[in-house]
C-alpha cells in the first residue's frame, strides 16, 4: 500500500459523527453527521441513528443544519434543532416536523412521559431604571448583600 500527503480536496471526503444520544432503552444511538458539500463551501449537518450493538446506520434527517439529537424519555420520539428551530421525528422515521421556539430558545426538553417537550429562552433586558427582583447590589449598602465575594 502506498501513501501520499494529506490534500485539500481530501477534507470534502470526512464524515464526522457527533453529539451521541443513547435511546432510554440503550438499543438505539442518534448521532450528527457532518459532511461537506464542496460545490458550495459549507458544512451539512444530519441526524442518523445505529443500533447500540452495531450494524447499519440509518439516516434520519437531511439537514443542512439538523443538530442536537435528543429521545424522548419513552424512546418513541426524537427532538432535534434544523437551523435553531425545534423539530420532532417519530422513532419509525415519519417526516419531522416543527414546533416554533421563541426567539433566543435552548434545545428542548421532554417530560417523564414524554407527552409535552418544553424550552427555555432568554427573559427580555429589564427596562431601564426598572426594579429588579434580586437583592443583589453593586453598592454596597447596610444590612445588604452586595454581590461581592
């Protein structure tokens, strides 16, 4: 077998998985895969899943920014981000479809039963000269906290 230097267009060739999630019955793997699309110069990011034990891999989504798989905690539902925006996918592979975040939101979460998905997002900036619900000052006052260690 013969070897030759590391090329440019050899980088177009790698596939990188990321961002392992194991299904709450430890028999599935959800993965990112990332791969590049050279005639345009840009990143393509799936989800695809492979049994924990081996074997063939399965893609689940075709991006180009599908991100942050998560089971849901009954295993039947797969909660993933397609350029910021919540998506949920059937287990069996049903076409995935949106659940609009609010602006600013994290991944989503999915309750015990896995019947509700839910998020969290950044409160708005306070207004100016509003008062704030914490005690916590930057001057020092008496018989005050002052946020200072």
């Amino acid at each position: 077998m013969t070897t030759r230097p590391l090329k440019i267009e050899d980088l177009y060739r790698f596939e990188i998985p990321g961002d392992p999630a194991l299904s709450p019955d430890g028999e599935r793997v959800a993965y990112t895969l990332a791969t590049q699309d050279a005639d345009n110069d840009r990143v393509i990011r799936s989800i695809w899943e492979v049994r924990a034990g081996g074997g063939p891999a399965r893609r689940l989504t075709h991006g180009p920014a599908d991100t942050s798989p998560r089971w849901s905690p009954d295993g039947a539902r797969l909660a993933f981000l397609r350029a910021g925006r919540l998506h949920l996918l059937s287990a069996d592979g049903e076409r995935p479809y949106r659940s609009p975040p609010p602006t600013g939101a994290r991944p989503g979460r999915a309750s015990r039963s896995g019947a509700r998905t839910g998020r969290a997002s950044p409160s708005p900036p306070p207004r100016p000269g509003a008062r704030t619900a914490h005690r916590w000052s930057s001057t020092p006052s008496a018989g005050r906290r002052t946020g200072r260690a």
